[in-house]
C-alpha cells in the first residue's frame, strides 16, 4: 500500500479491518492485560485460554465463546475473520471453546474485571447541544464530570488503582477494573457495588427527583465527595454552556424537582414575566429564595433540595446491568466504531476535561499515516502513527496490572 494510489478508508471495509488487526491492533498488549502477566504453564496463573471473545461480523452474524491459548493464535483467528469488532467476557472454569463438550455444571463464569458504561444518550433529557447518538465537545462535559466523580469515589472510596478508562468511540466512555479483589468479585457483591455508587437510575428524567439522603439528615460519604468534585463543573457546564434551565421546558424541570410549593410558584411567575434569562440568573433567583425563608427547617430542607438538583444533573448515569454480572460482554479497546470509524483508545482520566472525542484517530487517519512511512523500519507499526500515545497508555496499564498480580503471587 502507498501514499500514490487511492487508499480504502471505510471502516467497514475488509480491506481497512484486516490492515487494522494485521498492523495496528495491540494483540500482545491486551494478552498480557487480561492474562495477567506473560505466558505461564500454570492453570492458576493462566488466564487468557479460558477468556471469552465474541465477535461481531461484517454479515452481522454474532460468535460467542471463542478462545485462544495466546495473542498469536488470537490475532491469526481475528484475520481469518475479520470483524467488525470483539467483546471480551469472563474468565470461564473451562475453556469457551469446550463449552459445547463440557458438562453445564463445569462450565461458569469465574472472574472477570469490574466494568462501568456510561453512554451520552442517558443525558438527552438535559443536553442541549446534541441528543441521540450526535456528541460534541461541549457535551462531552458530562462524561467528563461522571469520570471525575466515579474515578475519585471508586479509589477513595474502595481502595482500587488498577482503572483502565476507555473511549467508546462514539458517544460514551467504558471503565475496566482490574485489581485482584474486584477481578474475583461475585455478581452479588457486584450488584451491591453498582448500587451503592448509583444515584440516577436509567436516565432518570428531570422532574423525578434525587434523594441522597434516603431519609436521613446526611448524604452518604461518596455523594459528599461528588457533591464537592461537581460544584464548579455545575456551573460551567450546566448554568453557563449547556443554559439547561434558560427554555421554559428546561425552567419547568427545575421547578418540579423544588419540594417548597411556594417558591416553587414564585419562581415561576417571575421566570414567565422574564423568560429569556439565562439559567445562571435563575439559579441565582433560587438560591435568594431560598437565604428569604425565614423557617430554619425551611430553609434547610430547600438546600438540600438544591444540592440533590446539582446531583441530578451532573452525577455520572451508570448502565447498572453491565457491572452487574461477570458473564457480561464489553466491547474491547482499540477495536474501531463502525459508524465513526474511531478508535476506542484508552483515556487519562486526569486529563479528561481536555479530552476531545471529535480529535480521536479514525482508522482511515492511521492507514493514510502507515502509508506515508512505508519502508520506514519499526519495532512495531502503531509507534509510525497517531495511535502511538495511546497503545503506550495501555501498555503502562497492562504493566501495572502485571507487577500488582506478581506482587501478590510472590506473597503466596
């Protein structure tokens, strides 16, 4: 292929997938992820053969329970294939390939790393430059609050460093857990996980409203720590960019989630007198309600109101089934987003208010840039593109994960 003859850049093309997964794909970087540190002959230390992959095809056709004994026979099966893109699931007591020889009580999900999905869609009710699949970078602030929220509560909170965060490469952002104690999680403990850490429940519309204290004077200590992490990005992102409460459906859904009938009403006749203010101003208008109510328990159950509004419109929105059981399938980084063409490429989550998923490499970018260095010699083909910073990301990442499953077998 060179840089003189028209080049394929459809990224559902056969042609562009298996220059992709030939060139480009980092199979040994995800082996030693998920195998958790180099080849042995160990069953216990052994992972990746009894790993499920399933695979999505260009006719559509769906493969499950696909398994390999190591990245060399993987990536050589993916060629053959060529898929539109892998899921990677549980670590299995067999070997997914078997299932159909071994007997259904020898054949369960055993362990697999704790994941999270937090899609854009969930946020249509209160975005206001995009919806449906669209995204911006405007409207990637709300990914970005949920990271911040969900990254600082999931290490403070439970004590887990090994998270992998990654680009959809559309519209959302998956989390991949990888530390040994949320590896061996049990779907029960799981769920009670998922649960503890979710406040908006499946998209919840504005008008329904949050109740972080759950009848009790205080908020739980991982709502306190988000309530401080989202205080400033409320008002850039919600007040500022997105003007949620300018429109007189967007100051409606304000109103209904104010349990004070009274200030409620009195908002509302003086934001219908002056419709075209901006959410800040009317924001503002609340918070002098609220400082005006002359009864102190009033007055306090109205600022508890607004700090449960704060939440409901910047706390992360989790997909809770994903994370609930082991034997859930998530696309795999690096595959490539049929409709984009993006790459799912892993994110620094202190980094991810800089972050612009409209800046993310299309497989059509890497295959021209693979092209324009052809006859360069290379270690690997990924360090001649734009891919480079983020395969070296992963390989950090695989790295710890490695040195902390060492750590631990050394203490055995």
């Amino acid at each position: 292929m060179s840089s003189s003859v028209d080049i394929d850049t459809d990224p559902t093309s056969e042609e562009v997938l298996l220059t992709f997964y030939r060139r480009l794909y980092p199979f040994k970087q995800l082996f030693k992820w998920l195998n958790r540190g180099p080849e042995r002959t160990e069953r216990e230390f052994r992972l990746f053969p009894y790993r499920e992959f399933a695979f999505t095809l260009r006719n559509e056709a769906y493969l499950r329970y696909n398994s390999y004994l190591n990245d060399t026979e993987m990536k050589k099966h993916i060629c053959l294939l060529v898929p539109l893109r892998f899921e990677i699931g549980p670590v299995y007591s067999a070997q997914p390939k078997d299932k159909k020889t071994v007997r259904s009580t020898h054949f369960k999900p055993e362990k697999r790393e704790l994941v999270f999905d937090i899609d854009m869609t969930d946020y249509d009710p209160i975005r206001t430059c995009c919806s449906d699949a669209a995204i911006c970078k405007r409207c990637w602030g709300f990914i970005s609050i949920a990271v911040e929220v969900l990254d600082k509560a999931i290490r403070d909170q439970f004590g887990y460093n090994q998270l992998l965060w990654v680009y959809s490469g559309r519209r959302g952002i998956h989390l991949w857990i990888s530390d040994k104690e949320a590896f061996e999680l049990t779907d029960d403990q799981r769920k009670a996980m998922v649960e503890y850490l979710t406040v908006i429940k499946n998209g919840k519309e504005p008008g329904k409203r949050v109740n972080s204290r759950y009848g009790t004077k205080n908020v739980p200590p991982t709502l306190k720590d988000a309530i401080e992490v989202i205080k400033e990005p409320f008002d850039d992102l919600i007040l500022q960019d997105q003007d949620c409460f300018g429109s007189q459906t967007g100051y409606e859904a304000l109103l209904s989630l104010i349990p004070d009938a009274r200030v409620a009403s009195r908002l509302r006749e003086k934001w219908t007198e002056t419709p075209d203010s901006r959410s800040s101003v009317k924001w503002d208008d609340l918070k002098a309600e609220v400082k005006g109510l002359k009864d102190k328990a009033a007055r306090q159950n109205m600022r508890n109101a607004m700090e449960d509004i704060v939440l409901q419109y910047t706390y992360p929105r989790l997909d809770t089934e994903v994370s609930k059981h082991r034997n859930h399938l998530l696309k795999a980084p690096f595959c490539i987003h049929p409709k984009t063409g993006r790459i799912c490429v892993p994110v620094d989550p202190r980094e991810i208010r800089n972050f612009d998923p409209e800046a993310v490499p299309t497989v059509g970018q890497l295959i021209q840039e693979l092209a324009s260095h052809a006859g360069e010699e290379h270690h690997s083909e990924w360090q001649n593109t734009s891919l480079k910073p983020y395969v070296e990301m992963f390989e950090r990442y695989a790295d710890s994960v490695q040195e902390q499953q060492t750590k631990m077998d050394l203490s055995w």
